[in-house]
C-alpha cells in the first residue's frame, strides 16, 4: 500500500520541479521584453479596425436615441479629415442637440464630460479643457449638419458628444494609421 501512496508524491515532486526550473533569466530576456512593452503601449490596437474602410471623407449621424450611427473611423494618419455630423433627430436643440468632439489622446473621457456639463454657454465645449480637444463641431438642432476638416497624426482619438448625459453613450474612436 505504501508503494501506491508513493507514486503519486514523485510525480507532484517532478512535476513541481519541472514547472518552476525555467527561473533563470538571463539580461537580454529582460531588455526585449521591456521594449516590446513599451511599442506596444504606443500603438493601441482597436477591435475591429480592420474590417473598417480607410478613407479620410466620413459623414456620422446623431440621433434622439443618443447614438452615433458610427463608431469606428480609420484614416490616413497627416492628410486633412473632412468629417460631416448630421443630426437626423427631430428634439429640439435645446433638449437633444448634438455635436461631435475629437479629444486628443489619454483624455479621461467622463472628467471632460463633466466640465462639458458645466459649460452651456461654450456649446458644452468647455473652455478650461480646450487643450483637450483637436476639433469639434457646432452644437447642432434637427436636420442641421456641421463639417470639420482636421489632420490628425498617427494615433487612436476618443470622439464623443458633450451635450450633457450623451458622452457615456454617443462616443467613438478615430484610428489614424
């Protein structure tokens, strides 16, 4: 019986050894993986960018539901952008309006939100964080539209709408490659 109880403990033991003998590292392990680290932190990838069409002339559409009808836009990263916002809805400007804000990179989307919130009289663009931002459209009613032309550099930017309560869910992102 002892010699049955005794196979197992040796498999454990070897097993144990096996999995933790790979320890060692030597110096240059550690200094590729800290730079592959660091160009990957650079280049953020985004879900589903390449099943998006590259073109740098988009039209996106805001509607009463909060919503844009477009969510990830892929452009040539140093060539002018000409983005069209629409708003399709039909609330009135005061209670729905929409407009479109490109925030540079690393902006904290919800604390520029809630500045925007507070800045009614800048069509929510407010203006302590307009370091924040690379473009934005007009504050817009039913039926108006807006165009911006902007070149941007290679990157990933958060767009939203700042109209107060729309930023959580009429946001996208602009890959710029």
């Amino acid at each position: 019986m002892k010699k049955y109880f005794l196979i197992p403990a040796i498999a454990l033991a070897v097993t144990i050894t096996s999995c933790g003998g790979g320890n060692t590292k030597n110096e240059n392990d550690n200094t590729s993986a800290s730079t592959e680290e660091s160009s990957t932190a650079t280049t953020e990838t985004v879900e589903g960018i390449e099943n998006v069409n590259l073109s740098n002339t988009w039209t996106v559409e805001g509607n009463d539901q909060m919503k844009f009808d477009t969510e990830l836009i892929r452009v040539k990263a140093g060539e002018p952008l000409e983005l069209t916002l629409k708003n399709v809805g039909s609330l009135p400007k005061e209670s729905m309006g929409h407009n479109l804000v490109i925030l540079k990179p690393g902006v904290d989307i919800a604390t520029f939100g809630g500045e925007a919130a507070a800045a009614a009289d800048n069509e929510y663009i407010p203006k302590s964080s307009l370091s924040s931002v690379v473009a934005h459209t007009k504050l817009l009613g039913p039926a108006e539209e807006d165009k911006i032309t902007v070149t941007l550099e290679k990157g990933v930017y958060d767009y939203i709408c700042s109209f107060p309560g729309h930023f959580g869910m009429m946001k996208g992102k602009i890959v710029a490659e």
